[in-house]
C-alpha cells in the first residue's frame, strides 16, 4: 500500500515538476536562450502566492494564486526581456551557440539578483514560513485530503495537478496551433527571414520570454500548493536542475517529452525519497536517470 | 509609365563604410526589371536597404508612390514588397507546409491564403509532393522553389529575388527564368530581378539597369542594353 501511494505521489509530483520545466522547454528548447534564471522566477512565483495570501490587503486564496502568478509573471517577463535579453537575442539573426552561451551569462546575471532580491526580503522578516498560515490547504467537507483504495491525496494537490496538465497543454497548444509557435522556432533558425516574412522578430521573441516567465512563475505558485511547507529562496537550487533535466529528458523543444520527464523524474524522486529519506539520494538519481537516458538516446527521450 | 518602386538617390552601407552613393531605380508596374553587376557591386545591398533590413542613410523609396523610406521589414511585406533573398534562407528544421503557413498567416494574405496556396501548389507540384518534408533536406533546386513560394504565400505586389539562379544546374536555371516570366504574365506581379546571370537576365527582363561600385552605370530596355558596346564587351563577352 506504502508503495503505491509512493508511485501516486510521485506522479503528482512528477506532473508538477513538469509544469515547472515546461516554461523552459519554450524558451530554451525553442527559442535557444539558455535561461538559468528560470529557478529563480518559479521562485518568485511561489513567494507570490504566499504574499498574495498573507500580505495582500485581499486575501487571495492559493488555489487562484497560479492564475495571478502567471499575469504579474507576463508583465515580469517584459521587465526580464528588456533588461537581459533584448540586447544579445534581439539582433541576433540566428541563435548560434556564441548567442545561447551570452544568454546563458546574462540570464545567470538576472538570476543571481533576483536570488539577492528573495533573499533580502527573507532576512528583513518576510520570510516566508506556511506554518501558521491557517487556512493555506484546500479543504472539503472540513478536510485536506481524501482517501481512495487506501491512498489519500490532498486536494491541494489535485489542484495543483489540474493547473500542471492546463500548463503544459498550454505550451503544446501555442507551439502546434498557433502561428506564433511556428514564429519562434523560425526566430532561432533564421530571423531576418522572419522579418522578411512578415513578422517582427522582436515581437516574437518578446512574446516567447512574456510566456515562458508568465509558465515559470505559474509553475512555483503551483509548487507552493504541493509542499505548502515554507519556501526560500534556495528552493532555486532544487528547482533549477530538475528542470534542466526533465527537458533534456524528454528532449529539446519537446512538450510531450517535457511532461513525460516530469512524470519520470517525479517518480523517481518520491521512490527513491520513499526508500531513504533522503534528498540528496533522491535528487542524485535524477541525474543518474538523465545519463543513462542520454547514452542509450542523447537526443532526449522525444527529441528529434 | 506607372512605377511600383522608385529609388532616389538612395545611399546605405554598413557601419562606417558606405556601399550605395545615390541609386536611382524604377520598377516598371506588371513588367521585370534587372538589376545587373558584379560580385560586391552592391546589388544585395539594394534589396536589403529597399526592404529595410539595412536602413538606408538618404534618399527616398517610393512604394505606390508613397514615401516607405524608414518602415521596418515586416510592414513593408504587409503592404505588398517581398524579397526572395541570396541564398534562400529557408528554416531547416521547418517543413515545406510550415514555410507556406507562416507566410499565408500574415495579415495581408490570410483572406486570400487558401487560393494562393493552390496557385503555388500548380506552379511547383514538387512542393505539393514534399510538403511534409524538413526544408533542410531538400535539393538546391527545391530549395529555390520553396524560397519563391514563401515569397509568393505573402501576396506580393512587388517581388524581389536576389540570385535565384545562383548555385543551380543550367537546366533549373533556365525552369526558374520560365517560372519568373510566369509570374510576370500569369500572376500579374511587377518583379525586380536582381542578377549576376546576365543571359538568363536578358532573355525575360524588359528593361535593366547595371550597377558598378554602388553606382548605376547604365540603364535601358532590353533590346537597347543588348546593342550596347559596353554591356556587349563587358558583360556579354562579345
Ligand atoms: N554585412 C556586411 N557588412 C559589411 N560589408 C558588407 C556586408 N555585406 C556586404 N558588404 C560589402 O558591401 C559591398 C556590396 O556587397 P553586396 O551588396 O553583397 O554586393 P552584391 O550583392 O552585388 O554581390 C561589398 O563590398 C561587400 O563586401
Ligand atoms: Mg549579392
């Protein structure tokens, strides 16, 4: 019984987890800017959510907060386009790796202040601790959680999994049906024919960043539904890698793979949790299912 | 005489250095005009500066008669200029479909879209055949085809090329010029061809001009540049 719910779990997880790299999979998998500070904008998402609740005067229940989040994280990816990426991708006519490795660094750049940022409001006494905050978990019928065969889930949970699947459908929806998906993977490959098609690059990779930062912090404001016990500034260092690695997984530019990562990982992660207790175990056989995967099929798991 | 596009005086270059001292050039309404020259005459850098990709330093680009001097690339294409540039510049990692849709989804196009596609798909059937495949495993040949049909899908008033014969076997040269031709007598379209080709040229321009060192040298019909002893020892090798 302890098994399965471990294997349920994880796959919450998992799908949660995808959810967060599934902003990346946009902007790196696509549109080739190597954004390391995508961890960090989940980050700020996941504070988001927690300030709206408590330090709004609007009392801004959790289950909406991926909603808000991911407005204030449209408006947000302006800010982040102009100041770090305008200048390296704006011009650039295709993204060669001299391009991706300068977004790399200005991105890292963009990151690190707003870890500083997190990371000053943490010590002047925002930190921000979910014990205490009453009412934070969903609650039906007077209860957080139900049980099924056995197994209870928390419907917090549910609905951070319900927001996870609108999420990367999200990302699917835009690359297959909407010309614009067409319009950035164009943009990586050759923009000035872009430009001659009709289209302004600018605006096209514009658009991409506003998404991708609108997902990113979507996706922590989802991850506070599922560990609901206090955040940090440091959850980068756990977020980060894990979705570096689900979209290698699953492969570059791949949404499916992307989601299949994510469940991957996921259950990975809760076994392997469930077995030892330990993180560091945990997030290690993340990385060892990532170098096996990348022997037998180094395009990712869904890569072409 | 109506013209679709007036250069005057234009001047452009890049950085410090300047590559055009005031073109002046006119694309005949519904007829082929060549730009012809040499390899670093400046050629490209006219359609790149026409299309605002290279933003010009003085002159005037007259489109319609309107003065589109300092619009950016993308609106040009909306209002009906299109380039087919030097070496294709196709996305390889997108289908032949994927090219047409994105240029069919523009503003200008999209009522027409549907129709266009068709015309396209029955000027080259190769593309109707290989629409499924990547744009980067195509012939050279297919290549070419795929750029005009982009160029084509954003329903052009004034269509640009720039080299289309360049790299080609003789045999697809001479099907490009009877598409080119095409385009002029079946579609209706005023075409700016510009070329180092200049047999292919002659044989389906209507009136040319030559530029030397970013500077037009030479200009008139066809049939007076054909009689001309400069265009006849320099360029024609007789
Ligand atoms: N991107 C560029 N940067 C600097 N100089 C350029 C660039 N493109 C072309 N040139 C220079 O401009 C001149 C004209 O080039 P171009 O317009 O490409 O000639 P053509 O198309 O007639 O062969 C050449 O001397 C060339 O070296
Ligand atoms: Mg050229």
């Amino acid at each position: 019984m302890e098994f399965i719910s471990n294997i349920i779990y994880g796959l919450i997880y998992g799908a949660i987890l995808g959810a967060v790299a599934s902003g990346l999979t946009l902007i790196w998998g696509v549109m080739k800017v190597v954004n390391l500070a995508h961890g960090h904008l989940a980050v700020l998402g996941a504070f988001l959510a927690v300030i709206f609740y408590k330090y709004t005067p609007i009392t801004i229940d959790p289950s909406l907060s991926p909603i808000i989040a991911f407005i204030i994280g449209a408006l947000f990816g302006i800010f982040f386009y102009y100041t770090s990426l305008h200048v390296i991708v704006g011009k650039a006519e295709t993204m060669t790796l001299k391009v991706e490795m300068s977004s790399l660094l200005s991105t890292f750049g963009f990151g690190v202040a707003l870890y500083g940022l997190l990371y000053y409001g943490s010590a002047q006494g925002w930190y921000l601790q979910f014990e205490g905050l009453t009412g934070w978990t969903i609650q039906v019928g007077g209860k957080p959680y139900f049980e099924i065969l056995g197994v209870s889930i928390q419907y917090s949970w549910l609905v951070g999994l319900f927001y996870a699947v609108i999420l990367i459908a999200l990302v699917e929806l835009f690359l297959r049906k909407t010309v614009w998906g067409l319009a950035i993977r164009a943009v990586a490959q050759d923009s000035r024919a872009v430009a001659l098609t009709g289209y302004d690059p600018v605006k096209v990779k514009l658009l991409t960043t506003v998404l991708s930062t609108a997902m990113a912090l979507s996706a922590g404001a989802i991850f506070t539904l599922y560990i609901q016990n206090g955040i940090n500034p440091d959850l980068e260092h756990f977020l980060a890698p894990l979705s570096f690695v689900i979209v290698v997984l699953g492969g570059l530019g791949s949404v499916i793979g992307t989601f299949i990562g994510g469940l991957i990982i996921g259950l990975a992660y809760g076994i392997t949790m469930a077995l030892t207790g330990t993180q560091a175990i945990a997030l290690s056989v993340s990385f060892v299912i990532l170098v096996v995967i990348l022997l037998v099929k180094p395009q990712g798991l869904f890569g072409r | 005489m109506t013209y679709v596009l007036e250069l005057e005086k234009l001047e452009s270059g890049y950085g410090e250095t300047q590559v055009l001292f005031g073109v002046n050039l006119k694309a005949r309404k519904g007829q082929i005009t060549a730009l012809l020259g040499s390899n670093g005459a400046g050629k490209s850098t006219t359609l790149w500066t026409i299309m605002g990709i290279v933003k010009p330093w003085g002159g005037k680009i007259l489109f319609n008669g309107e003065d589109v001097t300092m619009l950016p690339p993308y609106k040009k294409v909306n209002i009906g200029m299109t380039l087919v540039p030097e070496g294709r510049r196709l996305w390889p990692q997108l289908t032949v479909e994927e090219h047409l849709i994105m240029a069919a989804s523009i503003p200008r196009s999209k009522e027409r879209a549907q129709e266009i596609l068709e015309m396209v798909y029955q000027l080259f059937p190769r593309l109707k055949e290989r629409r499924n495949q990547l744009a980067g495993t195509l012939s050279g040949g297919e290549q070419q085809m795929l750029a005009i049909a982009r160029g084509l899908m954003l329903n052009p008033v004034l269509f640009m090329l720039d080299e289309p014969s360049l790299g080609l076997a003789p045999k697809l040269v001479q099907e490009i010029a009877e598409t080119i031709s095409k385009l002029r007598d079946e579609w209706k379209l005023t075409v700016l061809l510009v070329e180092q080709n200049i047999h292919m040229s002659m044989q389906i321009a209507d009136y040319a001009y030559i530029i030397e060192n970013g500077r037009i040298v030479l200009e008139g019909t066809v049939d007076e540049l054909k009689e001309n002893p400069m265009v006849k020892k320099a360029y024609l090798g007789l």
